[in-house]
C-alpha cells in the first residue's frame, strides 16, 4: 500500500453544523484505516481572512494551509448557504497556490437544508478543483439535513456512500502515485 497524506476538511464556519457531523464520521473512517489523517474543522481552526501573499498570517492558518497542501487527498464537505458553498471554504482556497496542488485527488460531500442546489454547487467546487488541477473523483455525496440526528448520520445509505466516496478517491490515488 502507498503511503499517502490524506486530510478531511469540514467547510462549515458555524460551531454546531450538519456538515462537521458528516465530516467528522468521514474522518473516522478513514483514520481508522490510514494513519496519516487530518481532520480540518472551519469551526474549530480560525484561518485568517486572505489579504494577499504578502502578509504576515498566524500560526493556525499557516499550519492550515500546510496541512492542505501536503495532502495528497482532499475530502471535501461542503455546506450549501446561499446557493453556493460557504466563504470559510472559498476563504481556505484563497490562500492556495495552484502551482503546488497538481495531481492531488479529491473527493466531494455536500450538505444541504434541503434538496436543493446540489449539483450547483457541486458544479462550482469541481471548477475550484479544476483550476487547481485537482483530480476530484466524479462521485460525490449529497445529504440534507433530515439525515441527521442529535449528531448523527442516521441514514445508512449515506454513511456507505460516504465510505464509499473515501474508499474510491484515497483507491485513485493510490492508482495514480503507482
């Protein structure tokens, strides 16, 4: 098996949110089976607002922006505000230099209120992704918030599609440093 830097990252800002829930199980998941697993929680790690290359940023979002850019995989769990994903995610992104992410492959879960703008912002996220060239597994995970319940995925499906979608973007990798 090759080894490979894998880091989950919950997009969501707010401090009891949906998509850290989902995000959490993926991170689970995976670490149970890959060692070399990071959890990155928008909740919990406060990255700086971006104000270009040139500024003096903290330690939390230095170590941040390392964590993402030394992974080779990216799990990626998105809220939907606003019909689009949420501008901590896009905020994280900004401080990413393409030039240091081809190759890597990523993986897409979204979560919703409700059973809307799914493939919008799907849509969106793979365009961020292909201007990083980024590879994104072309399965992604929709859920709504109706999934969960007092802080779990109650759904069963969902959690094996979320298994699922870790299981085939870490086995693309894999693949692909062979």
């Amino acid at each position: 098996m090759i080894s490979l830097n894998i880091i989950v990252i919950s997009g969501s800002p707010r401090n009891i949110s949906n998509t850290q829930i989902m995000m959490k199980y993926v991170y689970d998941y995976v670490k149970s089976k890959y060692n070399n697993t990071k959890f990155l929680n928008l909740s919990k790690v406060k990255i700086e607002s971006y104000c270009g290359n040139d500024e003096n940023y903290g330690e939390e979002t230095k170590q941040a922006i390392n964590d993402v850019i030394n992974a080779d995989v990216w799990l990626i769990g998105a809220p939907i505000y606003n019909s689009f994903f949420s501008a901590a995610l896009k905020n994280l992104f900004e401080f990413i230099q393409y030039k240091n992410t081809a190759g890597k492959i990523a993986g897409i879960a979204i979560m919703a209120s409700g059973k809307i703008g799914f493939i919008d912002v799907h849509t969106l996220l793979v365009q961020l992704m292909t201007y990083f060239k980024v590879i994104t597994n072309p399965k992604a995970v929709y859920m709504n918030a109706n999934m969960i319940e007092q802080d779990q995925i109650l759904d069963h499906e969902s959690k094996s599609r979320l298994n699922e979608l870790a299981d085939e973007t870490i086995a693309l990798a894999e693949k692909l440093k062979a």
